[in-house]
C-alpha cells in the first residue's frame, strides 16, 4: 500500500513513523510518505492523491478543502464535516480525531462520564472533544474567547453549556483544545474571562481542578501541564491522541476491527521503542 499524510508543510510530521510501526504491527507492506502543499495549490493538486495513494491523512489546512473530492462521508466526518482519513478505492473520508482523544483519556484512566468537564477552544479540535465528551455522558462546559462563534457550536451540537466567562469553581477535567502554548506561544496559556476579569489560566483554577489535560504535545509538558503537575495534578498531553486516531485510521485503511486494548499495547510498545 502507498500511504501518505497531507498538509501544508508537514516536513517534520511524525505521522510516517507512528503509521509505519502501526501497519508493520500488522503485517502490512506498506510506505508512507509526506506531502507538503501551498494552501492555494490543494485543489490544483488534490485529484493526483487518489492516483499516487492508496489512503491518505489529511491534516491542517485540508480537512475540509478535501470535501468536495470525496464522494461521501462516514462516521464523525459526517458529523464535523472534516475528514483527516481518505480511502482512495472509495473516496470516502472519515475522521478518527474523536475516537483517538477519547482512547487517550479511557488508556490515561480518566473517567468522563458523569465528570464536570472545562474545555477551552472551541475551533475544529475543540468541537470534536466537546461531541464526545457529551456523547460520553461528560457534563460538558466550554469557553472561547469568539463567543459568538461558541454559540454556533451550541446551536451546531448541542449538549454542552457555553461560557462567556468562567466561575471560579471546581471542574473535575480542564482541557485545553486552544493551541496555546506551543510554537511562538510555548511557555504560554490560554487567554480567558475568569470571573470578569481577563487572564491567563493561573494557579487559581487549575488548583480547583482534579485533571488537566492539553492536546498539545510538543512540548511534552505545555506552560498549563507544568502548573497543574506543580499542583499536584493528574496530567495528560495528546501525544497518545495522535498515535490512536493514526491507529484507527490504520484499521480502515486495511480493513481491521479496531480495539481499544490492541491500541494501548501499541502505544506503550511504540513508545518504548522511540525511548531506546
């Protein structure tokens, strides 16, 4: 199989070597290659994936540039109207960014269901991990500082409780979907209204937490990970998340009943293997 992951510059993507052991790990043959377009060249471009490769991920900007060239959408991709996984035989497109944040919490052991849940950020990552914490019987809460596109979420999803500023109170998760904090804003967090007042999140709410959890996972631990642990936090970043949305991926690429228990074997191979 030829496999690939697409995106606007994926150059130093990790994706070939987490896809790679993954397929590997079932026997499958199989390259996996990286594909950097210019925004303005992906529809030039686009058609020429579906000859070169027998599946590819799509990553940011193209999960929804991609629409138009598929002939239909299953699962959470109908849902989110994003896709990061493309069968080329079918031209169908499916999004696994769900299930992997969801196995990263579930192999972490943190519990959603029943839990109060903070999410902050409520852009493509955000709408996915708010679904599913709803859908997982989180009682869901969630800021952004764009309120009113927070309020289309609402409107788009429902099962959740928009903020346009946040209480001081406990929260049994904090999930940080914003991307704050890595790249030009590494050492940095999230911007919020926390009781009428701007600032960034503090001490003061992450110590009323009883786990934080960002999605960013480079660096390992985020500005907001490093004053939860210091608060003695449960902490969680999304690295485990990348490797399972790519795992689930995998399963539809070759046609396998994905399991969560298959997966956590995976990853704690996988990462003793990337430590050695």
């Amino acid at each position: 199989m030829r496999l690939a992951v697409v995106g606007k510059d994926v150059s130093k993507s990790t994706s070939p070597a987490i896809h790679e052991f993954i397929l590997h790990s079932f026997s499958a043959s199989c390259s996996y290659e990286r594909v950097s377009l210019p925004p303005e060249e992906f529809s030039a471009h686009a058609e020429e994936l579906f000859t070169r490769f027998d599946g590819f991920n799509v990553t940011i900007p193209f999960k929804g540039e991609i629409l138009p060239f598929l002939k239909g959408l299953r699962g959470d991709a109908e849902v989110f109207r994003a896709v990061n996984t493309v069968v080329t035989s079918t031209r169908l497109g499916y999004n696994t960014d769900g299930y992997g944040f969801m196995l990263m919490l579930q192999n972490a052991g943190v519990e959603v269901k029943g839990r109060s849940v903070l999410v902050l950020g409520a852009g493509g990552a955000g709408r996915s991990c708010i679904k599913k914490l709803a859908d997982g019987g989180a009682d869901v809460y969630a800021y952004e500082r764009d309120y009113p596109r927070l309020l289309s979420v609402k409107e788009e999803l429902g099962g959740f409780t928009p903020l346009a500023d946040i209480p001081l109170r406990p929260f049994d998760i904090l999930l940080n979907c914003t991307g704050i904090g890595m790249h030009d804003t590494e050492g940095q967090t999230p911007e919020i209204s926390l009781e009428g007042r701007k600032t960034p999140v503090n001490e003061a709410l992450l110590s009323l937490a009883g786990t934080a959890v960002d999605l960013i996972y480079v660096p390992k631990e985020s500005e907001l990970l490093r004053i939860a642990r210091s608060l003695g936090k449960k902490t969680v970043n999304g690295e485990a998340m990348l490797f399972y949305q790519a795992y689930l991926s995998d399963c539809i690429f070759l046609g396998e009943t994905p399991e969560s228990d298959e997966a956590g074997r995976l990853w704690n191979e996988y990462k003793k293997e990337v430590t050695e």
